[in-house]
C-alpha cells in the first residue's frame, strides 16, 4: 500500500521509471547505506522487495498498471557487504556467501513479481566490476534465472570502468565492455554510450544486442 501510494505520487510529477527499491543484504554496520536497506537477514529482503516492486509496478506478472511505475531493483550483488564498510569498496567473496546472503532477495523477486529492470552494483566482485561482469549479469540473471528485464547502469557505473576502476583503456573501450557484459543502458546520460553507433560499426557491439535495448525501451513506453 505504501509503495503503490508512492508510485501515484510519483507519476503526478511525469516520472514513470523508479530507481528503486535498495535490496542489498547489509552486513557490516560501518556501511554508510544501511538505512537504505531492508536490514541484514536474506529472507526478510526478499519478502519486503516483492512487496515494494508489486507495489510500484500496480502488479506482479510485471506489467505496470496506471498510476504506476516501473521498479528497479539495486544493487546487484555484494554491495552491502563492502570492504571496510567504504561505500562501493569490492565485495570479494566466496561464492557460498554471494548464493546465500546476497543473491536470494534478488532471485526470489524476479521469480515472484518480475521487476521492470536490475541495475548492477558500483563494487567489484572478485576483482570484476559489476558493470563489466558476463558471468553475473549474463551467466546467473539471464541464463540461470531467466530474468527477460531491462539491466540499467547505476549513476556513472559505466564511467567508472574506466576512470575508477581502469579496467577500460579509454570511453569508448568503456561502453563496449559495458555493453557486452549486459548493461544495456547507461545512466544517468549517455556519457560513453554515445560511442555505441560507432562500436556497432566496428563490429565490436552487436547490431542485434542494440535492437534488444531499444524493444525494451519501446515496450516499457
């Protein structure tokens, strides 16, 4: 009820795709994002998320109905388990605490109320940044959960490839391992998606993969 009377709130002021809700499992108290979270037990993140989402989409077969918007749920994965508590330190794990802690809210939302989009975590997950990571966004959400959403950047995460993380050579180098790895659309402009028609045309992004991002596009409009 509270998510819902949110959305309406939201569309009265012409918005109509939510960067919301935070799902991540928080479990280190020096995070400065905790009070964003739904708290530290996996479970209980999941069952607050599905509520969230139903709410703001106005459904949970992830059609948004009027006076409604779309959700995005964030921040896939490891982001509330930073090192040192330092907001978007890496989240360099096992993979029994990714599968076991951080994971499940996501997983158990998808199935349950299919959220409108997923947007991955600024953090590096054994020393792969989220926005460039195959295996997490293609490997699991894709092909393991089946997930048929839209995968949107956080707020300058495909930047950071290169000008933080410096896994990218340059921009453009930057938008196509973003691109390829999954991250179909960048927030919160287009700084180095710009580069996409060129990339298209040097055979380094596919024609195919554009033509998907932009059906989503057109369908969620």
């Amino acid at each position: 009820k509270v998510y819902s009377t949110v959305a309406g709130e939201m569309r009265s002021r012409g918005t109509h795709h939510a960067l919301t809700p935070v799902i991540d499992v928080y479990r280190d108290p020096r995070w400065g994002r905790v009070e964003e979270t739904y708290g530290e037990d996996p479970y209980l993140n999941g069952m607050l998320a599905c509520a969230a989402v139903k709410g703001l989409q106005g459904s949970s077969d992830g059609r948004i109905a009027p006076d409604h918007v779309a959700a995005t749920l964030k921040h896939f994965t490891g982001h509330g388990q930073s090192e040192g508590g330092q907001n978007q330190g890496p989240a360099n794990y096992s993979m029994r605490v990714l599968r076991d802690y951080h994971m499940p809210p996501f997983k158990m939302c998808i199935n349950k109320v299919k959220p409108a989009s997923v947007m991955p975590s600024y953090n590096e997950v054994d020393g792969v940044p989220s926005h460039a990571n195959k295996w997490l966004l293609q490997d699991v959400l894709r092909k393991e959960w089946k997930y048929k959403g839209m995968i949107v950047s956080d707020y300058y995460g495909v930047d950071q490839l290169f000008n933080k993380h410096c896994v990218a050579e340059d921009m453009k180098d930057a938008a196509a391992i973003g691109f390829n790895s999954g991250v179909q659309y960048e927030f919160p402009q287009a700084n180095y998606y710009r580069f996409l028609p060129e990339l298209v045309k040097e055979g380094k992004v596919k024609i195919d993969d554009i033509n998907k991002a932009v059906s989503q596009v057109l369908e969620l409009k």
